[in-house]
C-alpha cells in the first residue's frame, strides 16, 4: 500500500500547518479530515521525490537530472512556442 503525504489546513490566520503520512489504498479517496483529530486535511502531490534510483542500486546523484518545465497550455507536451517561449 503506498503512503500518502497530507497536511493540515489551517482554520485561523498564522496557524501553523502539519504534515503527516498515511497508508491508503491506491483506490480509496483523499482523506478530507484527519482520522483521529477530525481537523481538515488535504492530500500534497509531490510529484515522486525520493523514487528516482530507488532500488536500482543507483545513487540520487547518478540519477537523471530533471527536465525543465515544458511551457505547455492544457493538452500536454510543448506548446509550439504559442506562449512565447523559445525553445
């Protein structure tokens, strides 16, 4: 079962947030309120860090280096230069 990273939301100006990890089924929903406080939650997306050589005997630092941000609108893949981007 994969583990899931969720944070508090805060109800008052300057509360502070807290992360927290939670094991799920990768078919149940995100979580809204916190299992045992009630507090409202909400699930963080963070796009896999930590996955990148894992358990291919590689280290963090031969693994690929990340790709600059396509500048894409929408559908997925480049935007053709539309936004002004050059490439």
């Amino acid at each position: 079962m994969p583990t899931y990273v969720y944070e508090t939301i805060p109800q008052q100006p300057g509360a502070s947030v807290k992360q927290f990890e939670i094991k799920q089924s990768m078919r149940d929903e995100p979580l809204t309120t916190h299992p045992e406080t009630g507090t409202p939650i909400r699930r963080i997306i963070s796009g896999g860090y930590g996955l990148i050589g894992a358990n291919t005997g590689r280290s963090s630092e031969s693994a690929a280096p990340a790709k600059e941000p396509s500048h894409s609108h929408g559908g997925g893949g480049c935007c053709g230069g539309s936004c002004g981007c050059s490439h």
